[in-house]
C-alpha cells in the first residue's frame, strides 16, 4: 500500500491507496514543534483503527509546504516504517513543465495538483484549492503549469475578522441562509461564504478570459464542497485531488528508476 502525506500550513492530509483506489483518509492539524514521535503515534493509532498494521505501508510519497517539517516526517517514515519516502521537490519527475518566471518558487503541492488536475481531466484546466491559502493554477493543453493567483484562505479570512476586530466572534463556516445576515455571525458567514464565492468566480472569469479557450475547472482543498455548494462555476469537485497527485508522481518516478 502507498501512503501519500500533503503537509500544509495548517493541516495535514493523509491517504493509504491500495492500488488505485484510495482506502481511506485522515486530516490532522500540523504543529510546527510535534517531534516525530508525536506524529509516529497519530499514525499508527490512525492505521490501527482501520484494522491497518506499519507493515501494510511499503511506500510513501509526499509533499510539503512547511520545510522544517519535512525533517521530521522523514524521521518517521525512517524510524518507524524503514522506507525512505519520495518527497516532492525540485528535481522530481512530475510530468509538468513549469512556465513560471522562477520555477523554484511553485509549491510542491500546485504542482502535484497540476498533474494529477492534467491527468484526470485534461487541459487546459484550473485548480482552485482552497486550504490557507486559496490558489488558482492554470494548465494548458499541453500539460504545462502556467502560472495562477493566490488569494487568502477562507478559514484565514475569518480567523483575521476575529483576531483583528475588537467585536467579531469566531464563527462556523456553514452555509449562509441568505445574503442579508440579521444579526453578528449570520452577517458574518454571508460575508465570508458568498464573498469567497465572488472571489472565485470573479478570478476564474479573468483567467478564461485571457486563455482565450475554456477551460474545465476543478475544486480541491478541505473547502472545496463547502463553496462548490453555492456556485455553478466548478466542472468538478476533488477535495482528494493532491493525494491522487501524490500517487500519480510517485509511480511516475518508480517506473524511472525502473527503467
């Protein structure tokens, strides 16, 4: 079986595929200063409670967007599962070409969702994944990563309206009733749901625009069914879309060495 990790900012994705079909997945916060030991026991406390052993995993692939974790999640394939992972990065087969002005700067994790997006559907296509960040990534055709946008996070919006605000809660991210909130929270997810509504359909909208073509787009991240619910702009909807990329690669590069 293959365990695919996307490390995030503020959360961390994790899928066991067994073959192509993916098992199951698990989401946990990532914590800057969990050593690996801590991350070793979630999981395999998470492998034991879907009746999987350490054993069961023979390869791991992953990306990252937070480079001091990256140590320590090796630490862990390392000690635990003795297997030496395949960590996304500059150098990696992954069967984009990178159209941006520095290559190096793209997150590991856009480009895994570029070629898996690619592979799946085609191109050109757009990927809106929405997690911290929100990001827009653009594929051609041709397969080529072309560039994109990158706006706040939904959840981040709402953590600044209530960390920056001396009067406004914290609030559930649901759907809003209706646009015109009667009171503090309702005013509140009207404003955060309908306004990353607008936000997506407004940029995708840009982004045709200048292709020239159109293009299939697909939602991803931890909000993707959350917002894909209030509008008609996504073709598809793949909240485990960088997990698929993740395996995708990895066999890209298997079959390299093989060779």
């Amino acid at each position: 079986m293959l365990l695919a990790v996307d490390l995030g900012n503020t959360a961390t994705t994790l899928g066991v595929f067994e073959g192509d079909k993916l098992r199951v997945m698990w989401n946990i916060a990532t914590v800057l200063h969990c050593m690996p030991d801590e991350y070793a026991m979630i999981l395999l406390n998470l492998l034991r409670h879907h009746s999987l052993d350490r054993s069961d995993i023979k390869e791991v692939a992953f990306c990252s967007t937070v480079p001091p974790l990256v140590g320590v999640w090796q630490e862990v394939f390392d000690r635990y599962f003795h297997i030496s992972p395949l960590v996304v990065g500059a150098g990696t087969r992954t069967g984009v070409r990178i159209r941006m002005d520095f290559p190096r700067e793209v997150g590991a994790d856009r480009i895994v969702n570029a070629a898996a997006a690619h592979h799946l559907y085609g191109g050109p296509v757009i990927i809106v994944d929405m997690g911290t960040a929100t990001t827009f990534d653009v594929v051609s055709k041709d397969g080529d990563y072309l560039g994109g946008a990158i706006a706040p996070g939904l959840a981040t919006a709402a953590e600044a309206l209530s960390t920056r605000t001396a009067q406004l809660p914290r609030v559930e991210l649901a759907h809003p009733k209706r646009a015109i909130g009667t009171n503090t929270v309702a005013a509140m997810q009207s404003g955060l749901i309908f306004g990353y509504v607008g936000l997506v359909e407004g940029i995708v909208a840009r982004i045709q625009q200048e292709l020239g073509e159109k293009a299939k787009v697909v939602a991803a991240g931890g909000y993707a069914r959350l917002i894909a619910s209030e509008t008609k702009v996504f073709d598809e909807v793949n909240p485990e879309l960088t997990l698929y990329g993740l395996r995708l690669v990895y066999l890209m590069n298997k079959s390299q060495e093989a060779m």
